[in-house]
C-alpha cells in the first residue's frame, strides 16, 4: 500500500501536469491550425461546387462532438493519458485519409476523414479540464487558462506552415494542396508520444488515487468537491452558449466584409485578431476566475460579448467596428470559457467530473456547428446587424440564470 501523497508533492505533480499539456497544446495547435486552414480549399475543389467548402469544418465540428464523450469515458477508465493520445490518434488516421482522399478525388471519403480530425479536435479540449485534475480552487482556473493560452501558439503558427508544407509536399510527391499535412502529422505524431512519455504520473489517475485515500482516512482534500448538479448545469450552459454565439457570428462575418468589399486581406487580419482575443488573455481571465470568483467572471465575459455584438450590429458597414467587435467577442468568449470549465470542474464530485466535462464538451460542439447553420439563414433573413443582436438572446439567459452557478460557500463561484 502507497503512502498518502502530501501537499507539496501533489502541487509538483500538477505544475509539471500543466506544462506537459501546455507543449502538447501548441503540438496540437500547429497541427490543427494547418488542417483547418486548408479544408474549406479542399472540400472545394474535390466537390467542384464553392458552395460545399463549408462542409470540412462542420464535419469537424460534428466529429469533435461525437468523440467527446467516449473520450470522457475512457479517461475515467484508463486515465487522461491514453484518453489524450487516443484522440490524436484517431486525428492521425483522418488526416492520412484526408491526403488520401484528395489523391483519389472522392469528396465522401474527405468528408469522412475530417470527421475523424474532430477526434483530435475533442482531446484539445479535453486538455483544458486534464489540468484541472489537480488543481485546487486557489489555482484552478490559472491552471486551466494557461494550457488554453498554449493553443495561441499552434493557432498562429500552423497557417504559416502553408507555404513550407507545399514544398515539403511536393518533395514526397504527395497530391496538390496537401503537403501543409506533412506538419499536421508531424505534430500529432510529436504530441501522443509526449502524452505517453511524460504526462506521468496520469492526472486523472492521481486525483482519484488522492480521494479515494481521503475517503478511507476520513480526510479532506481540495481536490475533492461536493456535488452540485445545478451549478454545473449552469456552467455547461454558459460554455455553449458562449461558443454559439461566437461561432455564429465569426462563421458569417468574412461572408458579410466580402458583401461590404473588404479585401481578403483585411478578412484574415479581422479573423487573426478575434482568434488572439479568444486566447491570448486567457491566463488574465483565468487569474480573475481565481480571485472574484467563476461566476462573476462569467457575468464580465458576458458583458463584454453584449457590447461585442452591439458594436457588430450598429458598426456592421464599418470594417474596423467589425473588427473590434471580433475582438471583444473572442474575450468575452474567453472568459467565459475559462471561468465556465473552472466551474463545471468544482460543481462536480470526482465520480461525475469526466462524464459532465464530455458532456459539456459534445453540448458546445453540437450548438456550434447547428449555430453555424442556421447563422447563413439568419444573415440571409435580416442581415448581419440583425444576427449579431438576434444571438444576443443566449447572453440574456446567460445572465438571468447566473443564480444557478452559485456553489457551497467556501468555494470560488460565488
């Protein structure tokens, strides 16, 4: 029988838990900042019809969304660990296909190949809640938001390699258009492997090693959180409803400049901007998160998605007030993505913590790509001012349930 770990040790543990997850993000971010980049192009020119390169990303979206919560299941059982790696690996085989599919031209097989893609996708944000395992209220938020933060790395990084990938492509004789994958493969291959090598000890593991050693010396833990349902229902809800609204909104805006006749170049550097705000601040939201409180945190992301979409709506024939109002949408979805998880992760026992978080993140997978949909119906029904303020709805519920995310007194919601 292993003796109980101590405070510091586990403390030790979960700093270096954090900067495993924080590498393996920016693996992660490379790889699907490259695939992403290119699958609208593909889907277009295999299909031959401009009208299915949305397809990619949705089947992206819809892959995520299906593998979220067998990944949860399989983290409880086995641990983060294999979780983590087996949602790379399953990336790694959809990738391959989607090389394979533009060689043969079959769009079915690109569209099937991106599903699997999701199943990367699903591990990042599984990432996010991994290096919560540990942490404690005091830290739980800061811990998560930097690995969120480490996306911004891969983020940026990964539709640059577009260039390199085409000659790199071109030396290994693969099909046109593909040859950015050689990094996607390269980074999720680089990404299990660290997973397997060095997320050790398994966080998830641990945790519930150290509850249950709590449990059988009728001790505390503060890893150990009582359970309350209401509380994490309210978190679930505000995570996808932020999510919504943003994918939404970002989904229809390059579609809307174009109307306006922005140039390409002025729709990349708009959509760069919203995606630094989504991640860059991350760690400034998640240390709020630790100090006011989730809910509070939650409230101030809120409030800064409502002025993003006034400022949408009423500025929507100014690219520039378009612009800043993609930035504020990416920080309000920020925090309150970060505040929301820390939340949802302290409102769930240990036993229910995996099985919520899969489901939390299924639920904003499912609401973002039937937002993204319906946004293209909603633009073409009353505009892109009238979507932005239509969406606003979900900040509106957001808002008046916040009495619901109230936990135990004690903790760092309230």
């Amino acid at each position: 029988m292993t003796a109980p770990l101590t405070t510091a040790e586990i403390a030790r543990v979960q700093r270096r838990t954090v900067g495993v997850l924080s590498v393996a993000q920016v693996l992660g971010g490379i790889a699907f900042g490259a695939t992403l980049s290119l699958g609208a192009v593909l889907a277009a020119d295999i299909s031959g019809d401009e009208t299915f390169s949305g397809l990619a990303a949705a089947a992206v979206t819809f892959g995520t969304a299906l593998s979220a919560i067998p990944l949860a299941r399989l983290a409880r059982r086995r641990g983060r660990r294999l979780s983590l790696a087996t949602g790379m690996a399953i990336a790694l085989v959809g990738v391959t296909l989607v090389v394979l599919a533009v060689g043969i031209r079959s769009f079915p097989l690109l569209l099937a190949a991106f599903l699997l893609v999701g199943g990367g996708q699903a591990a990042n944000l599984q990432s996010r809640f991994a290096a919560a395992d540990l942490a404690t209220d005091a830290s739980r938020g800061r811990d998560l938001s930097i690995v969120v933060w480490a996306t911004t790395i891969g983020a940026v990084l990964g539709p640059n390699l577009t260039g390199p990938g085409e000659v790199a492509g071109e030396a290994l004789g693969m099909p046109p258009l593909t040859g950015p994958y050689v990094f996607t493969i390269v980074g999720q291959v680089l990404a299990i492997a660290l997973y397997f090598a060095a997320l050790r000890p398994d966080p998830l593991l641990l945790a519930q090693r150290v509850v249950s050693d709590a449990d059988a010396n009728t001790e505390s833990t503060p890893i150990a959180k009582p359970d309350q349902p209401r509380a994490a229902r309210y978190a679930i809800f505000a995570i996808a409803a932020a999510h919504g609204v943003m994918v939404a909104v970002m989904a229809m805006t390059p579609v809307h400049l174009l109307h306006q006749g922005a140039t390409l170049t002025i729709i990349g550097i708009t959509l760069s901007l919203h995606i630094a705000g989504m991640y860059a601040l991350s760690p400034v939201f998640g240390i709020l998160a630790d100090r006011l409180g989730r809910v509070p945190t939650i409230l101030l992301g809120q409030v800064i998605v409502a002025a993003a979409l006034v400022t949408a709506s009423f500025g929507q024939d100014s690219p520039i007030a378009v612009t800043v109002g993609l930035i504020l949408l990416g920080l309000g979805w920020s925090a309150t993505t970060v505040a929301g998880s820390a939340l949802l992760t302290e409102a769930s026992s240990e036993g229910q913590r995996t099985r919520r978080q899969g489901l939390s993140d299924f639920t904003m997978s499912i609401v973002a790509a039937t937002g993204a949909i319906l946004a293209g119906v909603i633009l073409g029904w009353i505009g892109y001012g009238g979507l932005a303020l239509l969406v606003g709805i979900a900040v509106v519920g957001v808002i008046a349930l916040a009495p619901l995310g109230r936990v135990a007194a004690g903790t760092r919601a309230t």
